[in-house]
C-alpha cells in the first residue's frame, strides 16, 4: 500500500479507501450479509487499507462499521464520515456528529465532511447562502478545537461554492470528496482541482470505478444491478454508449496488460496528483484484493494518454455542471439539460 498526507499536520491515509456506502444503504445497493462486510474490513485493515468512508446518510453503515471496528487501535483507523442536512450551524452540526459517533462507537472522527452543499435544482430544493458557508467554516473549527474531529472535509462542493469561504476555512478544510474517475471529470475540467491545489487541498475521488461501469461488467444491452446504478446517468441511454467507448478502452488495456479493467482504471484515477485516495466502494475481498493491487501496477504513459484522450472525448459530450443522479434520466429530461440522442 502506498499513502498520502492530507491536512497540515499530516493525517496518514491509504490511496485505496474502503467506501462503506454499500454497507449499509439497502435501498441504494440491495442487501449485504454481515460476515461478507467482516471480512472485508478485516481484510482492508490486514493489507495496509486503514482509510473508511461512511456517511450518516448510508442507512446503517456507521453502526456496522462500529461493530466491525471493535478491538482494532483507535489510532490505526482514520474514519471519515459526513453530515447531511440543510443546517449547518455549530449546534446543529455538533448534534449529528455526535449521534454519528454514538453509532460508530468512537469519540472522534479523523475527517467530518459536509456531504453535499444545498443546490435549488437537486433534492435540497434550495442553495447556500452566505450564512451556510461561515456556519460550515465556524462548525468545523470549533469540533476541531474540541476534539471531536481532526480535520473538517468538503463533499461535492464546485466553483462556485468553494469561492464563499473565507481562505482561513482552508486550514480546517482539508478535502473535497468528489467522483473522479475516467467517465466523470467535471470537478477537474471546471477548475475545481486548481482552486483545490492552490488552497492545500486534494480530492478524495469517490465512485472512481463509476459505480462498477469502468469494470466491464455491465456490457451494453445489460442491466444495472443495483437502484443506484439505474439512477446514475451514466447507466442510462444515450450516456451509456458514448461512456462504454470508454470502458472499451479500459478493458483493451487491461487485455494487454493482463490485468483487470478495474485495476486499469483504479491506477488511472491515482495517476492525478489532486487524489490523495480513491474510495472504492466494495463487499468482496477478492475485488479489493484486485483494488490493493492497482496501487503498485506500472502503466506505460502511451496506454494513460490514450485513456485520457477518450475519456475527455467522452467528457465533453456532458453540459458542464451535471450531477451522476439527477432524479430522472428519462430522454426528454436529459434533452432539456443538454444530452441530445
Ligand atoms: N460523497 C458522496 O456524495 C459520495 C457519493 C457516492 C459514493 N461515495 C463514497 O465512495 C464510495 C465508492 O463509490 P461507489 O460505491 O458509488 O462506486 P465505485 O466504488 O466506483 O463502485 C462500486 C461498485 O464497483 C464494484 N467493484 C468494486 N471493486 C471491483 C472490482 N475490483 N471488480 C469488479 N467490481 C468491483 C462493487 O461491487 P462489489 O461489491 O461486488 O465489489 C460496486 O458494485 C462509496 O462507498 C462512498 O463511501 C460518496
């Protein structure tokens, strides 16, 4: 395993993440079985994995993971989780984290992320205001102080939310959770990733397999398996299509590497020095055993520019500013946002 420093003190994370969303949210990823989950916990934190994503908004994913990290060193683990909402007031905010670390079993977390800034047109059904921004930026510094978190994290924040804060946010914001991978680059073509980097801040790339598309496994004519997938615009026509040129790509580098296309486009994603780590969401050993691996695999340049050439071509048949869900991917509505047949 390889790892990066995030924050100005250093907190110590792997490159592969374990994402937990999957855990615990049966209505977005069906059931797990929780000896599946052990497993996989035990396996990531045996292989040099000690990075965990969860979310108070992954159904029960945080009381699982507090089962599953009993008799593990506190100090081994770096647990991020996130708060929702559409308050985020130091009262408010200290009042889910704490019911966040009831679940979890612990007394801090490494890394509190706001999950996603309020946006009129998605589920929020309204934007931020001023006040939202100095309330996140006043709510992380004094969890900070009180110890109850090691650092504050952003989560599916664009331009245009990241230039509210005031630059002194940046000491206490130290990530921008985002998905990042070959077939979603929205937050690196729309400036996002240099705003990042000029303020010390990096990505943590999440869905980097674009929710299992860049794997192969869900060839054209197929079906999604999971309501999450079926909700995500990449799955659904016309985007399909054009993204599975891509995948194409992938899985013919893979072939010739004699790799998995997964580990293709996992290594692509660890390429951008914006990502400090790639959450990868996943209930089986044997794929995250492929996942660790990706971290030490060689692409020879040719093969990573191609891929970045297609994945661009790819990118920029999106209208900029697009979300993965947008509640309904029926055609009239995707031609309505700019996604022409
Ligand atoms: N901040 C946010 O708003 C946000 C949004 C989405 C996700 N996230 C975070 O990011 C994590 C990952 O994202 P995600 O789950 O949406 O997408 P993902 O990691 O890109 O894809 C997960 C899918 O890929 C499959 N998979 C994983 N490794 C594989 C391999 N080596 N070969 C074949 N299939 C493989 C998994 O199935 P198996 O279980 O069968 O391996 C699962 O179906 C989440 O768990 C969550 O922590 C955050």
């Amino acid at each position: 395993m390889k790892y990066s420093v995030i924050g100005r003190d250093g907190l110590r994370v792997s490159k592969i993440a374990l994402g937990t969303w999957s855990f615990g949210s049966v209505r977005a990823w069906g059931e797990s079985r929780l000896e599946d989950l052990k497993k996989v916990v035990d396996y990531a934190l045996d292989n040099g994995v000690n990075f965990i994503d969860t979310a108070e908004g992954y159904g029960s994913s945080e009381e699982i993971l507090g089962e599953l990290l009993k008799g593990y060193e506190r100090e081994d683990i770096v647990l991020a989780t996130k708060v929702g909402g559409k308050r985020f007031d130091y009262e408010t905010v200290k009042a889910r984290l704490l019911k966040s670390l009831e679940r979890l079993q612990m007394d801090y977390v490494d890394l509190y992320q706001i999950h996603w800034p309020k946006m009129k047109h998605l589920w929020h059904g309204e934007d931020m205001t001023e006040k939202d921004y100095l309330d996140i930026y006043d709510s992380m510094f004094r969890l900070k102080e009180e110890g109850l978190i090691r650092y504050g994290g952003l989560s599916n924040f664009r331009l245009h939310h990241l230039k509210m804060f005031p630059d002194e946010a940046f000491k206490v914001l130290v990530t921008n959770q985002v998905p990042y991978s070959l077939v979603w680059r929205f937050y690196e073509v729309e400036g996002v990733a240099d705003f990042c980097r000029a303020r010390g801040m990096l990505f943590l790339a999440y869905s980097p397999l674009a929710q299992g598309l860049l794997t192969g496994r869900f060839k054209p004519g197929g079906k999604p398996l999971y309501p999450t997938q079926k909700a995500n615009i990449l799955f659904n026509e016309p985007v399909f299509s054009r993204a599975w040129r891509v995948v194409e790509e992938v899985i013919r580098v893979a072939e010739e590497l004699d790799v998995k296309p997964a580990q293709v486009a996992l290594r692509w994603v660890l390429e951008q020095d914006i990502v400090a780590s790639a959450i990868v969401g996943t209930r089986s050993v044997e794929h995250l055993r492929e996942n660790i691996e990706a971290v030490e695999l060689n692409i020879p340049r040719r093969y990573l520019d191609m891929l970045n050439k297609v994945s661009l071509e790819f990118q920029s048949t999106l209208p900029l500013g697009l979300e993965m869900w947008i509640g309904n991917n029926r055609p009239e509505v995707l031609e309505k946002i700019g996604i022409k047949k």
